[in-house]
C-alpha cells in the first residue's frame, strides 16, 4: 500500500473544513508489485459515510464485479451457454416444426384420400348413370322377325310302330323355313339363335330344327334358313284325323318356335336381351313339294 498523503489524511478528518467539500470515499487500485493474483478493485468507505452512500458503494462495487466477470463470461461461459440454448432452441423448433409438418401432411393425405374417394364414387355414379340411360334406350330396339316361307321336301304318312313294338300312324316330314331378321338398332350389333323350331299337328312335334347362334351387324336385315326334321314320328291317336286330310290335300300344321337375341351395349357390362315367341299357322299340301308363303296376319310375334 502507498504511504497516505497529506490530502489523504485530510480527507479523513472530520475537523477539516475541506472534508465535507471532498469526495465521501476513494476507490483504491491494487498495487503493480502485488503478485497475490487479486485482481478486483477494492473500495473503502469512509467513516463519514453515509447508509446512501453505502448502498451506492455496494451497487457500485456489484457493478464492477459484473462488469469485470461479464468479459469473462462473455468470452467465454456465454458464448458457450448461448450456442447450447441456440442449438436447445433450434432442436425444439425443429420438432415442432416436424410434427406440424406430420400433422399437415396427414392432414392433407385424409383430405386427398377423402377426394380421391369423393372422385371415384363421383366417376362411378356418371358411368352407372350413363350406362343406365344406354341400358333404358336399347330396350325399344327390339328385334324385328318375319317368317317368309316353308318349302317341304319330303312329307311320307304311313304305317309303324314306336320303339316299344306298338303298332302306329307313322310319319317323315323334310321341310325347311325362311325367316327375316331386322336389328334396328344403330349402335350395337346382336347374338340370334333358337334351340327349338318346331312343326307341329294336333299338338304332336312332327319335326323339329335349331337355328344356330350367330351375330347380326347393327342396323342390319338377314335371312336365315332353318331345316326342319322329323323321321317316323308316331302319331298314336291323332293318325286317324291325318289320314282323313291325306285324301284332301291340306293339312294343317303349325310352326312354334322361340328366338333368344342379346346385344353388348357396353362391352359385357351392359346388355339387353329380348326373347320372341313366334306362332305360325301353315297349310302344307303333301303332293306338292313348293315353297308356302306364310303371310303375316297368320303369324303370332310376342
């Protein structure tokens, strides 16, 4: 410590008339040649102090204490405590972050789940609508059939026995049947067929023939040709009526068939199928071998 002056001392004594002018306290810097390594200014107070001024003293002596640990700090533990809550700060932001992001992308997926369902269902109901509509106008397309002739080529009535050794009216009928066949339709084509064409008298299937499947052009007319067979039919009961018109020359039959028409609308997905009952009342002369006209009021369409 340095030796006290004169003016020291005289700050110091309460008689000095100079001590009430002069500063209250000094502030004591600490000496070049102390090695001890105390490096705070120390500061002492002087006996004419004041609680103010001890209360300024001890906000001054924490002012410099902070001053002089905040380079420190500031060199060195706030740098680093700094970057540790700016990386804490940046990780937490960044979760938060992430997990608004997850939210709004789920969000965002149910919202295009929920559309992309929404469009589906939408897509499906216009197709079911417009195949409904397609479906609804192809049933007035309904196929126009028209039986033109009947040619018998073979008409033999005689005398048999069935299979069981019963003595019969036998007969053997070869005819063949003309049939026209309109598709009005403009926008799909048709599948024709008929299991079954049959020649009947008196409620017996003397013959019997098919038309086979086959697929008619859109806004089409075919004629089909269709055999009609039957070899040594038994005629049981109704033998004896047939003998009778034999003599005559005309004998009445009637020619019962169904015809089976499916259009493809769209593809396989929408059909139309119709089914004609046909119904023809036909007088065959046995001795003569030509065609017979079948008119149109002596046949059935239903």
């Amino acid at each position: 410590m340095h030796a006290k002056t004169d003016s020291d001392v005289a700050s110091f004594d309460p008689s000095s008339p100079t001590s009430t002018k002069r500063a209250v306290y000094y502030v004591q810097s600490p000496s070049r040649d102390s090695h001890d390594g105390d490096k705070s200014s120390t500061m002492q107070p002087s006996p004419m102090d004041s609680p103010s001024h001890q209360s300024y003293v001890n906000h001054s002596r924490a002012s410099s204490s902070s001053r002089i640990s905040g380079g420190y700090n500031s060199s060195f533990g706030k740098k680093g405590n700094r970057k540790g809550n700016d990386d804490k700060g940046w990780i937490q932001s960044k979760v938060i972050e992430e997990e608004d992001g997850d939210f709004y992308h789920e969000r965002n997926g149910v919202s295009r789940r929920f559309q992309f369902f929404i469009a589906i269902v939408g897509v499906l109901l216009v197709f079911g609508v417009f195949c409904f509509i397609i479906w609804a106008a192809s049933l007035h397309y309904k196929p126009q059939l028209s039986v033109k002739s009947l040619t018998v080529h073979n008409f033999y009535f005689g005398e048999g026995s069935d299979v069981t050794g019963v003595p019969t009216k036998m007969l053997t009928v070869n005819c063949s049947m003309r049939m026209t066949v309109h598709n009005p339709a403009s926008f799909f084509g048709i599948h024709v067929s008929s299991k079954s064409v049959n020649l009947m008298y008196s409620e017996v299937t003397v013959a019997t023939g098919e038309l086979k499947k086959y697929h008619q052009q859109r806004n089409s007319r075919r004629t089909v040709s269709v055999d009609i067979q039957g070899s040594k039919v038994p005629l049981y009961g109704a033998g004896a009526s047939l003998a009778s018109l034999m003599d005559t020359g005309n004998v009445t039959t009637t020619l019962v068939f169904e015809v089976k028409s499916r259009g493809n609308v769209v593809g396989k997905l929408v059909r139309t199928k119709h089914i004609q009952h046909v119904s023809c009342s036909v007088a065959i002369d046995p001795s003569n071998n030509k065609s017979i006209k079948v008119k149109e009021n002596e046949c059935k369409y239903t």
